[in-house]
C-alpha cells in the first residue's frame, strides 16, 4: 500500500464552524506532513510530525490545529476559519531519515490526492 | 530569501522535448526533487538528484544541475499529451530534509 489517503476529498463550511481534515497512511512512514495550496501557486509547509511529536510549525495561525493520534494518522482541525483560508491542504508522509543507513534518505514525500476547503 | 523560481508555462507539440527551468536558493540543499501535480490532485515525485552530482537520466528524463548557478532543469523527451500537468523543482532546506520549499512551478501543455 502505497497511498496517502484523505478525507474529506471537498467540505464547505462556514466561518463559525468546527470541522477536521484527515490523513492516513499504511507505509510505515514516521514523517507526516500538512501543506495549504492556493490556486496557481506551489504547495506552503503548515506541519510536520516526526514520530508523532510535532516537529516544525510554519507560524501558522491557530484557528489551525494539527493532531497526530498515532504513526499512521493525521488531523488538521478547523476552527473560526476565514473566507481566504479556503484552498486545497495536502497531506504527505516520508521515510524518517534516522530509518535509512547513513542516516539520509532521499526525502521523497507521498503525497495523497488533498482535501478542498472552501469557507464561506 | 526562500523563492524558487520557475518558468510559468511552457507550450511544446507532442514528440517534442520540453524543458522545465527551476533556480534555487539555498547552497547547502543536498536533494532537489521534480513532482509532477495533475489537475484536482496531489504531487507525485518524478525525479530526484542528489546535491554532489551534475546529471541524472531516468528513462525520458533528464535531470541537470548546476550548483555554481543554482539552476535546475528537467528534460522530458518525447513528450506527450499525458505529460500535460504542472511541474515544481523543490529543494531540501539544508540537511534538515523534513522541509521542502517548492517552486512556483511551470504549467507544461502538450499539444498534438
């Protein structure tokens, strides 16, 4: 198994609302990651999870609230969000560098097909 | 600062080869990556190319980097209408190779 799967694929929600985002992958991966895409431009780190400790937060806002219940699965929580969060957020998990001999891997990250946020 | 920059659209016939054009910024990156985004989904690794070399092939892409300029490109031969997408270069943030800064990435349409 070698997907990143995501889910919800759309959600509408409005700006008083509670809603998550999941993420789940079966590779054995120690690395999960949260990225925002705005239309026409490239992806922006939100967060990244290393063995299931929050590793790096990109200064993001905190009506964003990352989760990591365990090594295979990853929240995003959503909460008093606004009208110009709306875009499409990418999961991505990798191999932890410390797992490969030599201590660096190739860093390569899976990515799963996104989930498209739209707050109205 | 942190932008890498690319090319924003690139138009080629179909057999042609294209050339994608990606320049970088930080010296100390150990991988660049090209991914591949079709329309509505996810990033998909094409390539990659470890920081002590200058070229790497793989099947009908060609990957060249020029660390004194910090210019990455990649070369798809023989490109075809499926190879129509948006390309992005990315680079590893020094050793730490957990951060990955994309591109602003190259639209590639192919026409018959």
């Amino acid at each position: 198994d070698t997907e990143v799967t995501q889910t919800p694929k759309h959600l509408v929600m409005g700006m008083t609302n509670k809603k998550s985002l999941k993420c789940e992958q079966h590779m054995g991966h120690r690395a999960m990651y949260w990225y925002k895409q705005k239309a026409k431009k490239p992806p922006e780190l939100m967060f990244v999870y290393s063995y299931e400790k929050l590793s790096i937060n990109e200064s993001v806002p905190s009506r964003f609230s990352p989760e990591c219940p365990n090594s295979s699965l990853l929240n995003l929580h959503l909460h008093a969000l606004q009208p110009e969060d709306s875009a499409l957020y990418l999961c991505a998990s990798s191999q932890d560098r410390s797992e490969v001999a030599g201590g660096l891997n190739t860093g390569e990250l899976f990515f799963g097909e996104g989930s498209r946020l739209t707050v109205l | 600062g942190e932008d890498v920059e690319q090319s924003l659209f690139l138009s080629v016939r179909e057999g042609d080869s294209s050339v994608i054009n990606c320049t970088y910024t930080d010296s100390s990156s150990t991988y660049l990556y090209w991914y591949k985004q079709e329309p509505g989904a996810g990033l998909q690794l094409l390539t990659y190319i470890f920081s002590n070399m200058d070229m790497k092939q793989d099947q009908r892409l060609t990957v060249l980097l020029n660390k004194k300029d910090k210019h990455l490109s990649l070369r798809i031969a023989d490109t075809q209408t499926g190879d129509s997408a948006i390309y992005f270069c990315a680079e590893s943030m020094g050793y730490n190779t957990d951060k990955l800064i994309f591109g602003t990435g190259t639209r590639l349409q192919v026409f018959p």
